[in-house]
C-alpha cells in the first residue's frame, strides 16, 4: 500500500510539473512541444487523480485553473503601491512637448531611452507573489484599493500560480501589474454566440472581460478565453533590475507573459515610427490595441521623476486616431441565422472607417434598437472595436429633421414566410419553421443527431453539399436520396451511400420520443419529448394539444406550452411531418422507466466536468427520474455546473434544492 502511495505521489508530481511545462510553453513562450490533445490528455490524467486522491494533490496544481466555489462579494484589497492612471497625448507635437518636459525636470538634454508597448486595452490588475506563489489578485478599483478577484485571475491560463525558478531569482515579494484582456477571436465568438440567444451583446472585449473578471462564481470565469500581458510593477523586495526593459526580460524568466512586440526607443522620432508601426499592425492582431504606452527605461529616473497628482511624469499612452465615423442608416432589414434568430440589420451611406468601407452594421435584437432609439434615416456613430464589423454608437439627434421613421420587427420570416415569435422577457426574434432555408443545414444536424434520430453518415459536410446542390428542402427529402445522387456527391462513393440509405432506413423504426426530439422544437429536448410522448401517447394527441392542455403536462410550463403549440399551427411545418409519415415513418411510444429516482423532477444547469449533460439526464431518466428545462416549484433538484445562468438565481429564490456534480452522482449511485 505505501509503495502503492509512493508512485501515486511520484506520478502526481511529475503531471503536474509536465503540466505546468506545457502550460508556460503554449500559454507564455507561444512555442508548444506536445499536441492539444497530449495536453488535454495530461491535463485530464492529473485531475482525475487528485479527484481520487486529494490528499496527494499539490498546492497551486494547475487544475486549480478550473475555478472554486462562489463567494457573495468581493473583498476590499490595498495596493502594494498605488496603480496609477496615465496622461495621453494624441500627436507628435504633444509627444515631443512630454520628452521637453521630462528633460527639464531632469535638467539634461540629452535624448532619452524608452520602452515603449502596445497599449493593451484590456482591464488593469495587480497579482502579488510572496516568495514566489501568487496570493492576491486585484482590480485597479480607485488607484488605492481593488477589488479582491484571485480566485479569478487563478482561472487565467496564462497566469502563474508559482514563479518559475530555473531563470532570474525571484523576489520575496513581487507585485506585477498587467491587463486581462478577451481575444478578439473569443469576443466575437462570445457576441455571435449571445445573439443568437437573444441576449445583450458586448460593445467592445474590454467590456467582455470586465464581465468576465467581476463572476462571483469563478467557475464561469474559468469558461471564459481570458488571457494576461504583464508591463509594470509595484512593490519588489529585494529589487535586482535597473530599468524597464530589464523587469520585462525577467517576466518571462519567472513564467509570467509579458506585454509582446514591445521595444526599446531614443527620442521622439523613433517613438512615433514604432507608434506608427503599431496603427498599421493592430488589425492583424489577436487582441484589442488603442495606443502605444511610452516609458522612461530607467528605473533611477523614473523615481526621481516620480508623479503629478495620480499620473507618473516617466510615463504618457499616445493614443491612436479614433476609429469612429458618422453615417446615415438608408434602411433596416432583418436577417435570418441558422438557428432562426432574426437580426436586425442597418443598411448605411457607405463610409470609410479605419481603412475599409462599411455599407452595414448589425443592430443585434430589437432591445438595443429601442434602448438607442434608432431609426431609419437617423444619422448615427459608428466605431469599430474587437470585430470587423462596427456596431452603432449612438444616434445624432440633432441631425434629425422629422422624416426618421421607426423599424418594427417582420411578423413573418423574411426567408420561408413561417410565423416569427418572441418569448416574454427575450430579446430574440425567432422563426418557427421547420424548413426555413436559412437555418435548415443546422435543422438536418439536428435531425440526426445521436440524441434525436442517430442517423450514421449523416455528417456535417454532407449536410452542406445536400442544401448547397438543392437537393434537400427539409428533413422529410432526405428518405427521397437516392444512391446513385448521393454516391455521386463528394467523399460519398457507392458503399458510403449505401450504408446512409440502409441508416435513414433504419431510422424510420424509432420511438415517438426521439421523433419529436428531431423535429427540433425550441425548449423542447430528450426529457421533454419523453413526457409528452407518455402523457399524449401518439403524434396526432401532441400536435392537437392547445397551450392549455399542453400546461398540465408535468415539467411544461407556459413558455414550453407556446412554443410547442406556435410549432404545430405553422402549417409548413405540418406539411414536413405528413412528408416524414408518408416516408414510412412508424412511431412507438415507450412505457415510463421505473427506478431510486422514479417521481423526482431535476433540472440541468451549467456545464458538467466529469460527465456531459445528455449523459447526465440518460442517468437521471434510466432510474425513473424527470430532467426538465425550466426550474417551478415542481422541481425537485436543480443540478449546478460552470456557468449555471440564471437556472440557479431561480432555484434559491424558489427553494428548490440545489445540487453539484458530486452531489448528482451520489444520487445517482445511491448514496443521496
């Protein structure tokens, strides 16, 4: 047993240095040596062990990345030495005017030495490190006093739990001061993603990752692609360095990511070139630039040039020109996603904007169009920040003369003519058609899904080729393919068509669950169609149902009641099921499981580290228990993961019980 326990201890200390190895090389020195999935791999390994072991675990082991319980607010926290704001100057007048400056109170003309960096736009921080382990993370707050977010900035995988010290010594105390910032890549994944939901977009990363860094659970923190460039200091104990550029190389010998692409400049002409350089580069850059931070190197000047009210005099932002233009909206149409999310859309004046031409803009959902109060007609601010497409300002008033007129969102799809709903308290405009064009190639994935029909071959790129070539116009076509169409398709061949036809075949045998899952009804997943499918006991009972009736189904409240209800009046949606019947279809109803869990209602929140949802509800309903998609008073237990939304606000102030991964596993084994 103690042998047992000693390779355990060995195996777990060397994953977690192979880990953090990894980790600094891709995360800080941007040059990996093992593929993501050897990562992952790894990375999974060591988890799984201090899960099952977490008395061998070691302290800052990089699995702490994935976040810890919430807290109910943020502590106070004091600054080692106050984080400063800096001056801006716009031009290289003003920049020469700050070097004159600098040189008088030093009394010398000759030309200085600079570091000068991208000015990150980000959200500022300082972490702390006593004797080389991090123990606070903080947000500027007033210059004085921060907010305490380390269990936070511990989520940030660029971000060192404990110095390295195979480089540089590292200082007793070390406070280290940089910007957290959202890579564009993330951010416009993050807004596409909450568009799409219907819910608030973010105006530029900087307000994404303030968001993100101000979760009190920082579990969702840790969900978040945040990332962190060091550029400053405040208090260091011993200090070994004499100059900024010095205390930049050594951040990289102590694992920590330093602010990329900065140099070291004399005077102003070389100043304003790098500055220049800069401007031309900030678009092809992963993450967001809105000047150059210029610094005077020495770190004996810098103390002696010390500060002017709450700005260092060794140091000024030269900003670069705004990248805002004004424009007039000439119409607003709406465009169709693939989930059947109408978006609004501004068709403009064309107009220059940092270099390119925009003729559009997206206006997001009807919220933000009521909260700017835009119109067609108006002349409006435009401004480019973290996208390539800008997004509207605000409106110019002033500029308007009477004949702005007020857009309403279409009743019906622009697209196929099918019903468009809004569900209360939802910003989203939707369409309910089941064959809409514009979302029909996600529709298809969804119908073969493992969770709805589970149909083999039928993959995303052939999905593509099928509505590109028009030879599907909604689910019910795909039983019309024949072998020859679908062998002459790309990377098909005749046993690859074969086999899918033998698949669609078999998939015409399945359960009226799993068929009014793949219809793809919003609100309604597995669980759901399961309940109806036992309550109504055949098709024609659940497309019958009016929303009453549908309300005293257990786990459908009124919400799910429309939804279901506005699916089944939209008569294209009617004509695809009588299509998908005619096809051969033959439905069978399945009788209620019985088990430990039989009676009881859950809800799933949040993602789930050790098991995926559907693999979760599969063991929730296998033992006889309900997962539904909203949280009532019926619920028995809402199950909380990382990011739980709003699921979790409304089980606390319900009272239902609240459980955790482990706490679902208990039940599930037994032992709840």
């Amino acid at each position: 047993m103690a042998e047992s326990s000693e390779a355990l201890k060995a195996e777990i200390r060397e994953l977690t240095a192979r880990v953090e190895e990894h980790g600094y090389r891709y995360h800080v020195l941007d040059a990996p040596t093992v593929t993501d999935s050897e990562y992952d791999e790894m990375f999974r390994r060591l988890s799984r062990l201090e899960q099952e072991h977490p008395e061998l675990a070691l302290p800052n082991s990089p699995t702490a990345k994935v976040g810890g319980p919430p807290v109910e607010r943020f502590a106070t926290v004091r600054h080692t030495l106050p984080m400063l704001s800096l001056d801006n100057v716009t031009n290289p007048d003003e920049l020469a005017d700050f070097e004159q400056r600098v040189q008088r109170f030093l009394k010398s003309t000759d030309p200085l030495e600079y570091v000068v960096e991208p000015k990150i736009d980000g959200v500022g921080v300082e972490l702390v490190y006593e004797d080389g382990v991090l123990t606070v993370g903080s947000t500027r707050g007033d210059g004085t006093d921060g907010e305490d977010i380390t269990q936070n900035v511990r989520t940030i995988r660029s971000v060192a739990l404990a110095l390295r010290r195979d480089g540089a010594p590292v200082p007793r105390l070390l406070a280290v001061r940089g910007e957290v910032f959202y890579p564009t890549e993330g951010f416009r994944r993050l807004n596409r993603q909450r568009e799409e939901a219907g819910e608030y977009v973010f105006a530029n990363p900087r307000n994404a990752a303030a968001g993100a860094l101000k979760q009190l659970d920082s579990k969702i923190t840790a969900s978040r692609p945040l990332d962190l460039f060091c550029h400053g200091m405040g208090a260091v104990e011993p200090a070994s360095f004499a100059s900024q550029s010095d205390f930049h190389a050594r951040l990289r010998d102590w694992g920590l990511k330093p602010v990329p692409l900065t140099r070291v400049c004399r005077g102003v002409d070389e100043i304003v070139a790098y500055q220049e350089e800069m401007e031309g580069r900030r678009d092809g850059l992963p993450y967001e630039i809105d000047g150059v931070v210029v610094k005077v190197n020495s770190l004996e000047l810098q103390r002696r040039l010390g500060q002017i009210a709450r700005s260092p005099r060794w140091a000024m932002a030269y900003k670069f020109k705004p990248r805002q233009s004004t424009t007039r909206i000439l119409d607003i149409q709406t465009q169709v996603g693939r989930t059947g999310t109408l978006t609004p859309v501004a068709h403009l004046e064309p107009v220059q904007l940092a270099g390119v031409t925009v003729r559009n803009a997206s206006l997001h959902n009807m919220d933000e169009i009521e909260r700017k109060d835009i119109r067609v007609g108006d002349t409006i601010v435009l401004e480019r920040a973290g996208d390539v497409i800008p997004y509207v300002v605000r409106v110019v008033e002033e500029e308007r003369d009477g004949s702005e007129r007020a857009f309403a969102m279409p009743v019906l799809c622009p697209m196929c003519g099918s019903q468009v709903y809004r569900e209360e308290g939802e910003a989203a405009y939707r369409c309910v058609g089941l064959s809409c064009p514009a979302k029909l190639k996600e529709s298809l994935k969804f119908f073969g899904s493992r969770n709805a029909l589970d149909i083999e071959g039928l993959g995303e790129k052939l999905i593509e080729q099928l509505v590109e070539k028009e030879l599907v116009a909604d689910s019910a076509d795909l039983y019309s393919l024949g072998e020859e169409t679908l062998a002459s398709l790309e990377r098909m061949g005749v046993k690859s068509a074969q086999n899918l036809i033998r698949e669609l075949g078999r998939s015409k045998d399945t359960s009226l669950a799993r068929f009014v899952t793949a219809l793809g009804i919003r609100h309604v997943g597995e669980a759901t169609a399961k309940v109806l499918a036992e309550h109504f006991g055949s098709l024609d009972g659940i497309m019958g149902a009016e929303e009453e009736a549908l309300t005293e189904v257990r786990d459908v409240g009124p919400e799910v009641a429309k939804s279901i209800a506005g699916f089944f009046a939209e008569p294209g949606n009617r004509r695809v099921i009588d299509k998908l019947l005619a096809a051969g279809f033959r439905l069978k109803a399945e009788a209620p499981a019985e088990g430990a869990l039989t009676g009881l209602s859950f809800v799933l929140t949040g993602s789930l580290a050790t098991m995926s949802r559907s693999e979760a509800q599969k063991s929730i309903v296998a033992l006889g228990g309900r997962v539904s998609g909203s949280v009532s008073g019926k619920t028995d237990y809402v199950v909380v993961g990382v990011d739980p939304g709003s699921k979790a606000a409304k089980a606390e102030e319900l009272g239902v019980r609240v459980l955790d991964e482990d706490g679902l596993r208990a039940l599930l084994e037994g032992g709840g």
